[in-house]
C-alpha cells in the first residue's frame, strides 16, 4: 500500500476546528487520527489506526483501493 502521496486527497473537516483539511498521504492520516481525531475509541477508530499503522511499516494485508483504507 501507498506510504507517499494518495491518487486523491480526502477531505476532511473536525468539528473542533470546522475547517476542511486535505489528507493526502497515510503518514497525514495516521497523524490526524492520533493528534486531533474528536472520538479516540470504538472498532472504526482502532481499525483506521491500526491500518495507517500497518500501511506505514509495510504489512498492510489490505490492497489498495480498498474503501475505508488509508
């Protein structure tokens, strides 16, 4: 799975801040989730991290393109 920059940015917008913020790489994503995502429990949340934890070391079993992936 991609670790450098996505084929497409996702946009994302937290309530805390209400602005629209554009995620582009799994590093990004693994950040946001880990610094400022507003709900830091439950089974999408541990999977989100979990995958951006994996895509980063190189053991993602998921293949690119999978919806809900980073």
């Amino acid at each position: 799975m991609n670790v450098g920059p996505w084929s497409e940015a996702v946009l994302v917008r937290l309530p805390d801040t209400g602005f629209i913020e554009s995620v582009a790489t799994t590093r990004s994503a693994a950040t946001l989730l880990s610094d400022r995502w507003p709900v830091v429990k439950g089974p999408a949340y541990t999977f989100a991290v979990q995958t951006c934890a994996d895509v980063l070391i190189g053991q993602s079993p998921l293949l690119p393109g999978t919806p809900g992936v980073c």
